[in-house]
C-alpha cells in the first residue's frame, strides 16, 4: 500500500527545513529513507523506490 501527500513548502517551512528541500518537486519516500528532487520519469522514480525499501 502506498500513501503519498503533497505539501506546499512554503506553507510548511518546518518541513522543509526537516527533509532539506532545495527544489520542487521533491520526493521524500519512507520519512527520508530515499530522497530524490526533480521531475523523474515513472521507471526512474520506481527503481529510487525500491532502493529505498532496501535500506
């Protein structure tokens, strides 16, 4: 299962400050397990997922 937010930076700075967000978009899999920021294409952003779920 997968659950996904989007979350505006410049409403959250808290958050933003937390995860070092330094462009949108920026994806943040499992609480920082994986961290990747820019427009990936669908293959890509599926193997950062699953080299997140490794570690």
């Amino acid at each position: 299962m997968i659950h996904a937010e989007a979350v505006d930076a410049m409403e959250f700075p808290e958050l933003s400050q937390r995860f070092n967000v330094q462009g949108v978009p920026q994806t943040v899999i499992n609480s920082g397990g994986g961290i990747f920021t820019g427009a990936y294409p669908e293959p890509r952003m599926l193997e950062e997922i699953k080299r997140a779920l490794k570690n």
